[in-house]
C-alpha cells in the first residue's frame, strides 16, 4: 500500500519538482532507498537535523535565535508553516485519492481470518485421522506376527514347486516346440534349465530329463543348420536361424563362413543380373559407326539438320539407360550388401561383445572375415559399373550419366557408415572421379574432331566455284557443308567465313562447358567434395578439356605450316590467312574470354599449377605468325613458279622486237591485286613511307638512253669485263640488304610486300641464269617498267620494288650480247597500250 501511495504521489497533479520532492519526503520518512528497501545509511546525529531522528527542538531553537536575525526567525518560521501545510495536504490526498485500496485491503484481511481458522480445523481432524490409522495398522501387524514366517515358508515351496514342474515339463514342451517350429521359444526355456539340470545331474531323475533335453536340442540344432543350409528363407529369419545357433554353441568361425557363403550366392546373383545387361557391343558395329560428334547450339551457326555432324555413337545397351543400369545396382546388390553387413554385424560383432560370447574374441574374427567379403564383392561391382560406363561414348547428354554417378555415390556413403575403414566407399569415388575425367577427354575428342571438321567444311567453302572474295578470284567465304550457314545465308567474304567458323566453336566450347558443369551442380553430392570440386574444375575442367583444346588449335593450324612442295602443298593460301586471323583474334581476346568463362563458371581455385593465359596467348601468337609467314611463302612462289616458267620457256637470244607485255606479266599484276584484296579483308592496311608523285611512271637509272648507252658501251666490251662486276658490286656495297623470307607483321602492307619481295627476288634469279639477246633485254626493260606502274602501290617503300627491278634490268644487261636499251619513251607507249 505504500508503494501504491508513492506512485500515486507521483502521478498527481503539480510540477515535476513538486513530484520529487513530495516523493523524497516520503521515502526519508519511510527510511526507503531507490530501489524501494529499507536504507542502510547511518542515522544522522545531529540534533539540528530536522529529519533526523535525534533532533532537539529547544537545541534547535537555541541554534536559530543565536545565529538568526529577527526577519530571518520570521522567514524561517514562514517557511516552516508552508511545508506543515504542504504536507498535511498531500497526506490528505493520499487517502482520498487510496480510499477504495485501504477499503479493499481491510477486506481482504478480514477474509484471510476467516479461511486460516477454517484451515486449522481441517488440520486438526486431518491429525485426528492419521493417529486412528497408526493405532490399526499396529492392531493389524501384532495379529498376523506369528503367521508371517510360515506364509513366507509356503510361498518358498510353491516357488520351487512350480520350478520342478517347469523341468519336469520340459522335455514335452520341447518336443512341442519343435513340432511348431518354435525354435526361439525351444532355445529360450533350455537355457532357462540348463544350469539347474547340470547342477543337478549327480541325481537320476535330473539326468534322465538332462538327456531327453540334451537328444531334442541336438535334433533342434540339426533342423536348424539344415534351414540355414538351405538358404530358402528370408533375411530375417536366417539372422534368427545365425543367432540360435550361436546360442546353442556352435562354431563361431563355422558360422560366419556359412553366413556368408550363404549372402555370396544372393549377392552373385544380383551382380549376375546386372552383368547380362552390359551385352558385349559387336566389333563391326564399332568400325562402321560415324565418329560421334558434337550438337551444334541452334542459331545462325547452327548446321543444317542433314546435317553428319548430329551423327552420335549409339549406346551398346539398349534395352536400359545407365541410369537404370545404377538404379539396379543400387537398389539390388548394394541395398543386399548393407542388409548383409548390418545383419552379420548384429549376430556376430555387436551380439558377441555380450554375454558368455564376449570372451571368445569373436568380434575381431568376425570382422577381419566381413571386410575380406565386401572388398571382394564390391570389386567384382564396380568393375562392372567401370564397364557400363565406358559404353556411355555419346557426348550430346549428360544429364543421365551425372545422376548415375550422384546416385552411385550416395549409396555408396551408406556402406561407409555401417562398415568403417572400408575401402569401398573410397574405391566407389575414385570410379566417379575417373568417370568425369573420361567424360572430359571425350569431350576434348569431340571438340577437336569438331574442329577439323569446321576446318573440312571451310576447306570445302574455298574450292566451291560460285565463291568469291568481294570480287577478288575465289577466296572467299561461302557455303559449309554442315558446320556453318548454309543456303541463302552462307557467308560470301572471308570476314564473314572467319566470324561464322569462330562463332561456331566458341558456341560448342560454351556447349561443352555447359554440359561438363553438371558434375559441379549443387544437388550433386561429390561436387562440392574436396577431394572431387578442387582437382577436377582445375586440372579436369580448365586444363585437360579448355586448355588443351586451345593447344590443339595452334598446334593443328601450325601443322598445316609443314605441308611439302613448292606450293605449299594442297592447303588454300586463303585457308592459311584465315587460321592465321583466327589465332590472332584467339591470342587478343578469345583465350582471355574463354578462361575467364571457364574460372567464373566453375569457381576454379588455382591451387595446384594451371597453365597461364599469357602462356596460351603467346602460342597463339606464334602461330598466327607462322601461319601468316608461310601465306606468303606459299603465295609468293605460286608467283614465282608463273615468272620462272616465263623466263625458262623463253628463247632470250632469238626472239622478237618487243611490242607488247608479256601476259603472264599481267597476270601476276592481277593475282597480286586479288591478293591484296583478300588480305585486306581480314587485316588492318598497315603503315606505308611517303610515295612520290610519279611513282607510276618512275623511271630506273639504267634504263635512261644515254647514260646506258655509255654505260654498256664500256662495260660489255672485251676489255674490260672485271671492271664492270666491279661496279656491280660496288653498287650493291652501297645498297640496302633485302632480306627476302624474314616475318612480317600482322597488316596488309607487310604481307604484300614480303610477297613481293618473293616473287621478284625468284625473277631475279631466273634471269641471271639465262643469256639474252638485244630484243630479250628490251623485253624485260617492257615487263619491268610495267611492274613498276602497278606494284609499287602494294609495298610499304616503293623503293624496295625499285631496286629489285633495277636489280632485274642490271642482271639482264650483264647477261645481254647485244646490249641496245629501248627508248624509255618507247617502252611507256607499249606499256600504256598493254
């Protein structure tokens, strides 16, 4: 009620200093602290002290009138009229404001009266009770003392009466029993006996009960060996079977072997089901099978449905999936073996380690036999299970054969639990480790025949003759037999051919990755293993599928570098531009694209050693450089082979004025546009020097009249012949080294001028093997001067192009007998007219 009091003090009405202050009148004057208990500071001594409890008023008094001024003492006294006041109003409110509590507090209090006295009346019958209870049972006890001993003897004999009917009885309910086939019951009621009948087999009665016990439980035991011999029944029971027979003191050893036999024959019959199903494939159907390919993702790339390449190996097993192959096995052979195990450990492991079999040291015997049994079963199993997924070639889905093998491993935990230290469970994931590797290779296999075949396909594109390369003569893109776009959409430029062929396999690496995931997808119970995630997204997933297949690309493009002949071979010259292109793009941006695809998608830490990009990169470039170098190896003697049949089915000596161009001259100036077309198509122009104004109608010095008259007149005559190969030489001490097969650069100009270089260095050569007459010397000067009007447009310095056909016009004059030059205005009429 005081508590309620002070919050109702609180809760009224006037300031909030007037609240507190009331407040800390009232606990003082209650002796309260703040947390509502009695305070136990020390009580102040001071008499002065108005609120403490030793205060003096006349001390008090005394104290104001000494040190007080008569307007203070009155000012006091105000003060303290105006407190008085101030709290015989707030106690006033308090008991207005709590009436209703102190009303119903007084109630209360009155009414715990009245239940306490009616409570104590209770009680005092309740004692009443008890002591007539105490006084009856003693009456009770005193009545029945003499008779308690001879009850208990009574109870005793009955006892040992129902004993001795129970053994005498035995042999008949034995008998019973084994007429009902209740040999739990049987085995049961003799243990029961057993040790009271050999405790008392010294008297005859005993001994002959012992021996009618001893005769049923042999022929018990024997009905029981023959069950289980038998093998007919189930699980259940043959664990029954097992446990009385251990209860009857059979051989532990015995039991275990003959268990287990009995298991191998239902556990062989299930891998003997399971092996009918993996048929042996027929070896002619293996050779005349089309080699299974890749499914090419539908879109512009997609190929045709006639397409060969949807061709797929078939599956050997036919009648059941790999799926339902493992669903068998799993549900057949190893649930068995788990029933097996769990069984066998129950009779003879976990039974034996109590009980009298606890000190025969059966459990290690037991499970040294156990493990032997499982490792040899499960072997028999999973090379089974090897087999069946070795026939899984076809690489279209691979969402049956992911499950089967989460499956797999699943059930496999199972046999882990019930048998630790087993090596199966362990043997099992190196199955599902093995099986995703292979998956892997055969993917690299398919990616790469896929490859050679985009690669057959733009083969094929480039020998079609309706193709043509903007124009230029049959170097272009254009219909792909199954791997590109065919119809109507083919690609008709190289670009295009290049970006379709790129597309294309960049579609099938994501295909492939999109399919290879599975194995990592996070309802799949081994992906996130340590032992599986780690090993196979780095070295399975990134370097033997990914890494390897952009190593084949460049290794493959480089072979096609080592072809034999002057011509290169049987490889398109727009084949080899084209690979060459495509390693570039690869060593630029593709590489990057696709590891950083490959690491994204499939979270690959690099813990163990992977192959960097740089490193990838770096070999593509070299072999688009290769590939780019022998284009124009190949392209320049494909020149060189038309001017050197030019020089050397010629007759120098005896031939005709010249009156016009020769047309193979013509003709090298048109393969050489073609060219220049075709390789501007897929690289950049390049950076050329400076040309002159008159470059079309740049003149060589030697072919000035007057000075070549000279010239030749004191150079060719008999005397001085060492003076002329002075000058010859000394003229090239002077000139800038042509080295004619070194790299070019991955542009236009380069390519054409390394061209160049090839086809009129062969020219060079050939007429410095051949002896001309006035009219063949007149020729060439016609057939350089042509070539300079035209090809000084393709090279990067005009000058090059210049000296080696001044170089050609040089060699000729040496080799001339009759060295008569033709007027340089002559030789621009014939070339303008031809």
């Amino acid at each position: 009620m005081e508590s309620n009091m002070d919050d109702e003090v609180v809760s009224g009405d006037g300031g909030p200093g007037r609240r507190r202050r009331v407040h800390g009148l009232l606990k003082m004057y209650y002796g309260l602290n703040e947390e509502g208990k009695d305070s136990q500071e020390p009580e102040s001594l001071d008499p002065c002290d108005i609120n403490g409890p030793h205060f003096d008023p006349e001390h008090y008094l005394n104290k104001l009138r000494r040190e007080c001024s008569l307007a203070e003492l009155m000012d006091q006294e105000t003060l303290m009229v105006k407190q008085i006041r101030s709290l015989d109003s707030d106690m006033q409110t308090l008991v207005y404001e709590n009436y209703n509590k102190f009303i119903s507090a007084t109630d209360t209090i009155r009414k715990m009266k009245n239940d306490f006295k009616k409570m104590e009346d209770e009680m005092d019958c309740l004692s009443a009770n008890m002591a007539a209870i105490t006084e009856f049972s003693a009456s009770i006890s005193g009545t029945l003392q003499d008779q308690h001993a001879q009850i208990t003897k009574l109870s005793g004999v009955h006892t040992l009466l129902r004993k001795l009917q129970f053994l005498f009885e035995l042999p008949a309910r034995l008998n019973k029993c084994l007429e009902l086939q209740a040999y739990a019951q049987a085995v049961s009621s003799h243990r029961r006996a057993r040790c009271v009948l050999q405790q008392y087999s010294h008297l005859p009665s005993f001994k002959g009960i012992q021996d009618d016990c001893h005769a049923i439980m042999d022929k018990l035991a024997q009905e029981l060996r023959q069950k289980f011999r038998d093998g007919g029944t189930s699980a259940k029971d043959l664990s029954q079977c097992v446990e009385l027979l251990l209860q009857l003191d059979e051989p532990a050893e015995e039991l275990c072997d003959k268990f287990l036999s009995h298991a191998r024959s239902r556990l062989e019959s299930d891998l003997q089901g399971l092996e009918a199903e993996i048929r042996p494939y027929p070896v002619s159907a293996v050779k005349d099978a089309p080699a299974h390919r890749l499914s090419t993702t539908a879109g512009a790339t997609s190929p045709t449905h006639n397409s060969p390449r949807t061709s797929a190996l078939p599956s050997p097993s036919s009648n059941t999936d790999i799926l339902e192959f493992i669903d068998r096995g799993c549900n057949e052979f190893v649930s068995s073996l788990c029933l097996v195990i769990t069984s066998y450990q129950e009779l003879f492991i976990n039974h034996a380690q109590t009980g009298e079999l606890a000190s025969k040291n059966i459990p290690q015997m037991a499970n040294g036999k156990l493990h032997a049994f499982v490792d040899d079963l499960a072997a028999r199993y999973f090379s089974l299970v090897e087999r069946r997924i070795q026939e899984e070639k076809g690489v279209g889905d691979n969402s049956l054969l992911v499950r089967a093998l989460d499956r797999f491993h699943r059930r496999l935990q199972a046999v882990a639990k019930l048998l630790p230290g087993s090596a199966v469970p362990h043997k099992g994931t190196e199955i599902v480790v093995r099986a995703a590797t292979e998956r892997v290779k055969q993917y690299l296999s398919a990616l790469q025949s896929f490859y050679m075949d985009s690669l057959t396909d733009v083969r094929q594109a480039l020998a079609t003759p309706r193709l043509s390369v903007a124009g230029a003569s049959g170097t272009g893109g254009g219909l792909l037999h199954g791997g590109l776009a065919s119809g109507r959409d083919a690609p008709n430029s190289l670009p295009e051919l290049l970006s379709s062929l790129s597309a294309l396999i960049l579609n099938q690496i994501k295909s492939v990755l999109a399919s290879v995931h599975l194995f990592t997808a996070k309802d799949i119970t081994f992906s996130n293993k340590p032992y599986f995630k780690g090993e196979f997204c780095s070295q399975g997933v990134r370097e033997s599928l990914v890494v390897n297949f952009i190593k084949f690309v460049c290794q493959s493009s480089r072979q096609f570098c080592e072809s034999a002949g002057d011509k290169g071979g049987s490889t398109p010259p727009a084949l080899l531009l084209l690979l060459s292109r495509l390693c570039l793009d690869y060593e630029t941006s593709t590489i990057s694209y696709i590891l950083t695809l490959t690491d994204e998608q499939f979270l690959v830490q690099h813990h163990s050693p992977v192959t960097p990009v740089t490193t990838l990169c770096a070999e593509a470039r070299e072999a688009a450089q290769k590939l780019l170098n022998h284009y124009v190896k190949v392209q320049g003697l494909i020149i060189s082979q038309m001017l050197r049949k030019s020089v050397e089915t010629r007759d120098w000596v005896n031939t005709i004025e010249p009156r016009n161009v020769r047309a193979v001259m013509k003709r090298v100036v048109e393969d050489t546009t073609s060219i220049d077309v075709q390789v501007g198509l897929l690289y950049e122009e390049g950076v050329r020097k400076a040309h002159s104004s008159d470059s079309s109608k740049r003149t060589f010095s030697v072919y000035s009249s007057s000075r070549q008259q000279a010239r030749y007149a004191a150079s060719y005559t008999p005397s001085a012949p060492m003076d002329t190969n002075l000058l010859s030489n000394i003229h090239k001490l002077f000139s800038e080294r042509i080295d004619i097969f070194s790299s070019v650069e991955f542009n236009k100009v380069s390519v054409m001028t390394g061209i160049i270089k090839i086809s009129l260095k062969t020219f060079l050569e050939c007429v410095r093997l051949r002896t001309f007459g006035r009219y063949g010397l007149q020729q060439i000067q016609v057939d350089c001067h042509y070539l300079q009007m035209y090809l000084w447009r393709f090279v990067s310095d005009e000058n090059l192009v210049h000296f080696l056909l001044d170089e050609i016009v040089g060699s000729s004059a040496h080799r001339c007998l009759d060295p008569a030059p033709m007027e340089q205005s002559v030789i621009e009429v014939i070339c303008e007219r031809g």
